[in-house]
C-alpha cells in the first residue's frame, strides 16, 4: 500500500491521482499527525486516523471528503487521537456503537423481559403509546371493529435510531411538539415511557450511558373534575330505562354505583361477587392489589338481572378475552340522547367519589371505596373497616338516585329484569 506525506487541502486532495484498480493510496497530513486520507481506484477518499498504541495500532475511519472539510476531519482528529492518548480506544466504541440497541429494540426487550414477567396491566397501553409516539406502526390486521392505529401529530419515529442518538434537547422538542398538536397527556406519556426504558437498559447494563430523559421536566395537566351533576341525573336514568342496550345500560349503572375503573367493570366475573355480604372482590387492579368493592343494594340488583346471560362474565363478549371491550361508542349514545356533555367513561368512575364528598364523606373513606392507592394515606386506609365505607357508598347512592327523581327501591332499576 504506497503511502505519502502531503499537507492537506481542498485542491491538493481533490487532484490526488487515482491508484490503479483494485488498489487503494494513503495519504498522510503533515498539519495534524495521525490524520490521513485513503484514496479508491473509483475515486472514493476518506478521512481516517492511524495511531500505534500499546495495545497494537488503533485504525478509526472519520468520514469521507468533501462531505467533510479538512478543517472539520483535522479537528475530529484531533479528538480521537486525544481519547487515545487518555487510553481509550475509539475503535472500540465505535464497534460497541454499531452493536448497540435501537429504542425499538429495547423497548422490546423491556416488554418482553420486564413487564410480561411481571405481569403489568399496561403491557398493550405501553404498546400503543410506543407506536404513536416513538416508534413505528407495525403492519399487522386490524382488530374487528377496531380502528388502526395510527401515529400521533408531532411525534416520532425512533425505532430504528440508536439509543446513544437520542439526546436531551430531542426529547424536549418531541414533548414540545406532541404537547402543541397532540396534547399534553400524549407529551408526559412519551417522557415518561423514553425513561422507564433507558433507565431498564442502563440497569441491565445494556446501555453505558446516562438516561437523556431524566432532566426533561412533566408538563402539569389540571386534573379533570366533570362528573355528573344534579341536574343532569333524572336525564341519564330516564334514557337509560327506554334503552335496549341492557349491557351498555348495566355497564352505566355499575360504573356510577360501584365507582370501579372501566377495564374492572368489563372484565367483572360472577366469583368475585359475594351477594351474602354485599362485595365485590376485584383480585387484579390497575395498583397491582386486590381491591373490596362495597356494593350498595341497586348495583346488587343490577347484577342479579344479568345472572341469567352468561355463567363467568357479568359482560361477557365474544372476542378472545370472554368479555366486553369497548363500552365507548354505546356510553356515547347514551350520553348524546341524555343531552349530557363533555363527559367521559372516567367520569362515571368519579361521579361517585364526588357525591361521596357531597354527602360529607371523608376523603380517607372515599379513597377506600375507590381503590385509590396513596403513599400518605396508606396507613389510614389500612385503619379502615367496611362499614363507614359502606355507609358512605349507600348515602350517596341515594342522594344521586333521589337527584335523578327516584324514590323508592322498587323503581330504581326496574328495567334491570330485561335481558341482554
């Protein structure tokens, strides 16, 4: 291999002859030591640096010519020949760079050996947001009636990018982005997952840097508080005794009588109800706890006219689940013909706590009969019997059904008795 020594320039390098083919010129800088230019017989020149070391030479391709000046591959030079002289070895890095994980592959990794394992609830929601924030759309069906899944306006698509390109100021400007076009639950929701996931790799010691996403700050959001409210109760029942759909009608009245989440209320089996004393077991909940549910003696009716429809399921459905999925399109006629506004499936959840604390009930007791799971009020809760739970579910339950014009039991749910 013929090699020379040249200062370097553009018109120096530019006009260097071509070596015969299948051969290839070195060219070595006389300004910056180490630096050197390879020639191809196609005409192809690349900046690289040679350096013998200790522990044999050190060879580090920097990038080709003219793409990169020769100001710009002195100074790169320079760099690299410095990591060399402090022991390290950029060849190394660069051969554990090219080796080194994608956020697709790692947040693959994270799913499939983390939250599988440990059985996260949150497994397809993770999936989701990865998809339409940071990652690509896999092609694949579509579910029945479902809708695909798209990617979210201002976010990214990261997948295929090493986690070591992934900086600070990328992360801030994706949050910024997604916050203006998407919001900013979608923005904390793509934080918040890029952290768990560098924070998994660095812990596994898959990744040897810092975690990019740990200084980006949360956006705050203004807790929602719409529930229903007096005057729209009387509205809400008088559609739901006309309407056919029994199931979206149980699923209502459930969801404001017992105050459980949405994918609770769902996947509610008959063995978790104890009708003896008035309870529903849920054993599996969002907080990774079983949970006591009180159950006042409207929802206990609700429940008993289904008993007849399915032996497992209170809701049963016929994906691969066994049960209903997705109540959202039947709430909303329902919501749409009650002339009730702005409010979603959530909001049934958290009707019942407010009338909780209408009715007086402590905010210890409302989280208690929520389910909520609080660092600070642990200790109370724990304190808590059924009792002052119950009597607190059983009071605002009468005083949402006396809003809604319902007097007595006996009319409360008489629709009930129709089957799904």
């Amino acid at each position: 291999m013929e090699t020379n020594r040249i200062r370097f320039n553009k018109v120096m390098l530019e006009n260097l002859p071509l070596p015969p083919a299948g051969k290839r010129a070195t060219y070595y800088d006389l300004v910056q030591p180490g630096l050197l230019v390879r020639v191809s017989s196609a005409g192809s020149k690349t900046f690289g640096i040679f350096r013998r070391t200790k522990n044999g030479p050190e060879r580090v391709t920097i990038g080709p010519f003219p793409d990169l000046t020769v100001e710009q591959a002195r100074k790169k030079a320079s760099e690299l020949l410095g990591d060399i002289a402090q022991g390290k070895s950029p060849a190394e890095a660069k051969r554990e760079k090219r080796g080194e994980l994608t956020l697709g592959e790692a947040f693959d990794r994270y799913i499939t050996y983390h939250a599988i394992p440990q059985g996260l609830k949150t497994v397809e929601h993770m999936r989701g947001d990865f998809e339409r924030y940071l990652g690509a759309i896999p092609d694949r069906p579509v579910k029945k009636h479902g809708k695909p899944r798209v990617k979210s306006p201002g976010s990214v698509n990261w997948q295929n990018k090493k986690l070591s390109a992934i900086d600070t100021k990328q992360i801030v400007r994706l949050k910024t982005g997604l916050a203006e076009k998407a919001g900013p639950a979608a923005a904390n929701h793509a934080v918040k997952l890029l952290r768990v996931i560098f924070n998994t790799m660095i812990e596994w010691k898959e990744y040897k840097g810092e975690n990019p996403a740990t200084s980006v700050d949360l956006l705050k959001i203004k807790s929602r508080e719409r529930f229903l409210q007096k005057e729209e109760l009387p509205r809400l029942f008088k559609v739901l005794a006309e309407t056919e759909n029994t199931s979206i009608r149980d699923y209502i009245l459930l969801s404001i009588l017992t105050g459980a989440r949405k994918s609770n209320v769902l996947a509610m089996r008959w063995k978790e109800i104890d009708f003896d004393r008035g309870e529903w077991r849920i054993p599996d909940t969002k907080n990774g706890e079983p949970v006591i549910v009180q159950l006042p003696a409207e929802a206990i009716d609700v429940l008993k006219g289904r008993q007849e429809i399915d032996d497992e399921w209170v809701f049963p459905g016929a994906g691969k689940s066994g049960h209903m999925q997705s109540p959202k399109r039947g709430v909303k006629a329902v919501l749409d013909r009650a002339g009730i506004e702005d409010l979603r499936i959530h909001d049934l959840r958290r009707t019942l706590g407010s009338w909780q604390a209408i009715t007086g009930a402590s905010l210890a007791v409302i989280g208690k009969s929520l389910g909520h799971k609080s660092v600070a009020a642990t200790q109370i809760y724990a304190r808590l019997s059924a009792d002052p739970v119950r009597e607190s579910v059983s009071r605002a339950t009468a005083a949402m059904l006396e809003a809604a014009g319902v007097t007595k039991k006996a009319e409360v749910l008489k629709f009930t008795k129709k089957k799904a």
